[in-house]
C-alpha cells in the first residue's frame, strides 16, 4: 500500500509540546512561557491516519461538545486558571438549571450592560502593552471589534494576564463578548493559558453550546483566535504566520465588465430572489447584501428570530443563481439612530409610527447607499423586491423619476416608498414592481429557487417575529391611566400605556376595560390626551358624533417625490388653491378620495375625506396618489392638532350626546 503524503511546512511555534488530533490529522505544536520570549522555527508535521494507530488518535476528541454530556470532562481540556474562571463565570452569569429563555435573556442584559460602560483598557502602566486598534472578528454576522491589552503581573517569573475591550452593534453578541472578557480577563489567567486555549471548546466549557447556534459558537470561537492572534503580535515582533489548507479569494466588487452594476438587497424571501435572477437576465452586474439590523439579535428572546435562517437561504440562493457573490453589511448603529429611536420616540408621545417608511428611506436607500458611496465599491444601482413601479419622466431637459403603484393592488408597497426623494430614487430600482404576486411565484418555480416554496413574512419588516407591544414594553414599560367613555366622561377601565393603543383601535382594549363596561361593547378609541394620559374610547363610534373627527384633519410635514407641489399654485389672492387627490391612510388596497388644502409655506395642510376612515391617529402617515391615476405624488403626517381639536370640542361632544 502507498504511503500517503506528508505535509511539511515551517512557521513560528512555541516550545512545550501538545499534541491535537482534527479532521484525520495530528498536529505538534510547543508554547514557551512568557519569562523566555523569543522566536523559535518549528516544524508542523500533518499525517493521515495509518493503521497501528493508537486508540487515541484513531477517535480523535470532538471539536464541539455540550460541558453538561457525560463525556464532556473527558474532552475538554482546559489550562486550569481557565477552567477556574468559567466555572466563576458559569457560577454569576449562568446558572444551572436556568431555562434557554432565561439564559438569552442574561446574555442580552449582560450585553446592554457592557455597551453602557463602553470604558477601554484603563489598566494601562507605563509596562502595559495594548493593542494598536480595535479589531473586526471575521466570521460574526453582527460587526464585533475587540482590542487586547497585556498587564504585567506581581509574579516574580516575568508574565502577563489579559484585559479585552470590545464592542457589537448586537446585544446578543455584545453579551457574548462581555462573558469571553470575564473568562479571560480574570487575574488568574495568564496570557501564556490563553495562548494555550482551544478556541473550539469555550462554548462547551460555558454550557452554552447546545443553546447557541452554530453561528455563535462559531462567532466565540473566532472572538478567542483573534485575541490570541493580537497576544502573539505583542508578544513578537513580527505576527506568526498560520499555516492554511486553501485560502478564499475575495471577489473585487469593482468589476471590470461593462455592464451596468447592481447592488442588490437580498432578504432570503421570495420576491428579492426573484428580482435577483430578473436582474441577471436583464445583463445586469449583480452583487447581493444582507443588510443585518440589530433588533433581529437584541431582542430575540421576544420572539422567533429567523434572520440566521434569513442569511442562509441568501447564500443557498446566490450559489444557485451562479454563485452570485453575497456580502454581509451590518448597520446597527445607523438602525438605532434613524428608525428605532424615532419608534420609541413617537410611541412615547402617543403618536402611531411607521418604522417601515424609515427603515426605506432613512436605511435600505438611505444609509445603506451612504455606505455604497463612502466606501470602494462602485455600483449604478441599488435593487430590492419592492412592488412598486418606476418611470423617467424628462422635460425641458430635466429628467424626474416618478413613482407608481404595482399592479398587485394588494402587494403595492408605494406606500411604504413615499419617503423617498429623487436622489434616491434615481439609484433604485424595482425589478418585479410590473409583476402580480402570483407571477412572481410562478418564475420562483420557473427558475427552481431553493426557498421557492417559502411563505411570505408578516408584521413589520424591522421587527420580524417579535410582537409590536413586546417590543414597546421592553422600552416603554407601562405608565397606567384612565379610559374614558368619550360621551359619557365615565371612567369604564384603566390603561397600561397610551402606547399600546391606536385611534380605530377594537381588538385588544376589552381586556383592559372593566367588566360593567365589556358588556357594553364592542369599543373603539377615538382619541388620546397624552398631557392627561387619558386614552378615550366609544361603543357608537358609528353614530354622527365623530363624523368629522373621523373625516377631516390636519397634516405635517407634507413631502413631494417631484421636489414640488404637483399641480399647485398660489391663486391670485396668494393663497394655496384645494386640490383633490387618491389617497392611503395606510397599507393595503384601499384607496380613499378626498381634498387637501396646505397652509402657511405648504409643509402643513388640511384634509377633508369624502368617506369617514377607520382611524385616524397623529404620527400615521398619509400618502398622496394621482386623482384617479396610479402615481405616488407625496406624503405627510397626521398632527396633533387632530387630537387637540377633539379634545377642544369634548365638552360639546358631551352635551350633544346627552340631549340625544
């Protein structure tokens, strides 16, 4: 029989000989402790399995083992300082016996907690050494940077133990790195245990590897080759050399073909995928992203959190389309700032957001191709599967792109694209925005995509699986107050937050109602008086009382896709003429007819609606269409002053009803 090949290759190693068995190899390798620091060429010899084998190396140890199996303590092998700060560790942070729920939620905590302190290595002395920079972990899908500092020890041998900073644009990551910086950061630990570290059995060690996925521990296990890597550049001159198998060629995104180039936005559903394989047809130099926001991560102990999922089909898809290069870009920072916090902020207000409206302008096409254009990549467009049209429209020279509805009145999703103005508009495009629902479908079969028969998702697109309230709450809290019969003036039941509650809203206020009052039913709010925390409610909703309420109000913050009030003008006395207009009080096919008349420098305005509306909430977003045509023409927001008017008439209100 042929003897099979041996490998042989030189690279710098340490003295103290260990020997690893892995994927059919053994490997030799040596650590010298810290007080004889310097550079020594090794040999590593890779050897296939042979017969006459010992026991040992024919079964080598798994790479990945749950600590709570029976025969974890005969594989996990770990520098005793180690050992001892995990179980101190596991001990604080994660207890046995602690349900998986539970412990996602400390690890989230823990998390919050170390993004809050946000301190650096403050143990530098004058003997210390750190670090030049923070740096990325290769291999975490949410963006994790870490930074390593030695610290000389009291010992009378000459060594160092490790001090970690770091940060992640995830809580559930951020909580991973804070508990990787407890374990080895621990006095105990010398630099020369962490050197000594199998990255590939942390996780294990924790307890935590059953109850992370793959990803995670991945994610750890790449968190701990970093730090070790930046120890071995401080302790050396020159970094160490690693020997690898084969190594990955990236793919240069700016390509050298002709043809137009495409960024794609690829979310793991159907329609992007579609819209993929569309735009490789049409010729088109395609590139996908993921985009990975936060909220997916921090608050995954809410709900079902399927992005990992997400980001698996994206890559099943790409190789199926030809291996189409996909790229991972992470904007959790950006995420907070521009759609969350105005969530929270407005729900705190009493006012109704739409984060889906500003998770499109302010991040799929607004900080997303902020990153595009600051960085090295050179793309003419930016594609997503958004039903929706887009058209040319040039004159005197001037070209302005203009937005329209989809032929799928119930798929169209101009509504939540209203925000958009025409220097992102000119970057986009909607390759299935021509295409009804059921069409789409079809080509998935047609092209055979691997995901063709996944469901479409539901809810809002920033929040996945997780509840609205769920998510309110664990900002928010609760801040009870009263409901109020709005024609009675009774008190018939008590609150948990104006947040929880939305003008039209029916289902979900009976349980906070009293009993006398859910008998009368069903009820509906009519308004809210955020100074008071008041939420008003009316089981004659119907009845001409709130006609008007129901039917006019004030908008702000009026927005034209064209740059410029479509077909307005001031009239000959300077005021703003009415203008009848389609519109959207929300997503969906229904289409309302009604008039606008703006105010003052046209920012602000009045509607009056032909038909009453189910609910008319301040902070809920209006989209303006063609009379009778399918352009989106603009947008703008509910006022206060909806609210203010009903509450100025309230005692009217009131008077009226009991003389009825």
């Amino acid at each position: 029989m042929k003897k099979p090949a041996v490998l042989i290759t030189t690279f710098v190693l340490w003295r103290r000989v260990h020997t690893y068995s892995c994927m059919g190899f053994s490997f030799s390798s040596s650590i010298v402790p810290h007080h004889n620091l310097r550079r020594s060429p090794c040999t590593l010899i890779l050897q296939s399995h042979q017969e006459g084998q010992s026991q040992d190396e024919q079964h080598p140890s798994p790479l990945f083992l749950d600590a709570t199996s029976s025969a974890a303590a005969s594989y996990i092998h770990l520098p005793s300082s180690i050992a001892a700060s995990i179980d101190k560790v596991k001990h604080k942070y994660l207890p046995p016996n602690t349900t998986t729920d539970a412990i996602n939620k400390r690890i989230v905590q823990m998390g919050l907690d170390w993004s809050r302190k946000q301190q650096p290595n403050t143990e530098n002395d004058m003997h210390s050494i750190q670090y030049p920079n923070m740096e990325r972990v290769p291999g975490c899908i949410a963006a994790v940077e870490l930074q390593t500092t030695l610290i000389p020890t009291e010992s009378s041998s000459p060594n160092y133990r490790v001090s970690i900073s770091g940060s992640s644009d995830a809580m559930l990551s951020g909580g991973l790195v804070a508990i990787l910086s407890h374990v080895l950061s621990n006095e105990k630990v010398s630099a020369t245990d962490v050197l000594e570290l199998d990255s590939n059995t942390v996780t294990s060690a924790l307890g935590l590897r059953s109850i992370l996925s793959q990803g995670r521990n991945d994610g750890i296990a790449s968190m701990v080759r970093v730090v070790q890597k930046q120890i071995r550049s401080l302790l050396f001159e020159d970094e160490p050399k690693e020997f690898t198998i084969s190594e990955t060629k990236q793919t240069n995104l700016k390509q050298t073909s002709a043809k137009p180039k495409v960024a794609m936005l690829l979310s793991g559903g159907v329609d992007s995928s579609v819209a993929l394989h569309l735009l490789l047809q049409q010729n088109y130099n395609v590139t996908a992203f993921y985009l990975r926001i936060w909220l997916e991560d921090e608050l995954a102990h809410l709900g079902e959190c399927p992005w990992e999922d997400d980001l698996n089909v994206c890559k099943a898809v790409c190789e199926h389309a030809g291996n189409v290069p996909l790229h991972t870009v992470s904007l959790g920072k950006e995420y907070r700032e521009r759609v969350v916090q105005y969530t929270i902020d407005e729900a705190r207000k009493g006012r109704t957001p739409n984060p889906d409206i500003n998770c499109n302008s302010r991040v799929k096409f607004g900080c997303f191709l902020e990153y595009i254009e600051n960085s090295d990549m050179e793309f003419d467009y930016v594609a997503s599967g958004h039903y929706a049209r887009l058209e040319d429209d040039v004159k005197d020279g001037t070209k302005t792109r203009r937005l329209y509805r989809a032929p799928d009145t119930v798929k169209d999703q101009s509504y939540f694209l209203c925000a958009l103005t025409q220097k992102q508009l000119s970057k986009v495009l909607f390759p299935i925005g021509n295409y009804q629902k059921s069409q789409v479908r079809e080509l998935a079969a047609d092209f055979q995509l691997p995901n063709r028969n996944r469901p479409d998702s539901q809810g809002l697109c920033f929040l996945g699986k997780v509840k609205f309230d769920d998510f309110i709450a664990s900002y928010l809290g609760e801040q009870p107050g009263d409901i109020i019969d709005a024609l009675s003036g009774d008190v018939i039941g008590r609150h948990n937050g104006l947040w929880y509650h939305t003008v039209g809203q029916r289902k979900g206020i009976g349980p906070v109602l009293f009993p006398i009052a859910t008998a009368h039913g069903p009820w509906y709010v009519v308004a809210k008086d955020q100074e008071n925390n008041i939420v008003f409610v009316s089981n004659r909703y119907d009845e001409e009382n709130f006609a008007q309420a129901r039917s006019e109000f004030e908008v702000e913050d009026i927005r034209w896709i064209a740059a410029k009030s479509p077909a307005l003008s001031l009239d000959g006395n300077a005021s703003w003429s009415e203008i009848q207009l389609d519109m959207k009080i929300r997503h969906g096919p229904k289409i309302v007819q009604g008039t606008l008349l703006l105010k003052d420098d046209g920012s602000v305005g009045n509607i009056r609606l032909e038909k009453k509306d189910g609910g008319l909430a301040p902070g809920q977003y209006v989209v303006f269409y063609e009379k009778g045509g399918d352009e989106c023409l603009g947008s703008g927001v509910i006022s206060d002053l909806h609210w203010t008017n009903f509450l100025q008439h309230y005692d009217e209100l009131k008077i009226a009803s009991s003389q009825r």
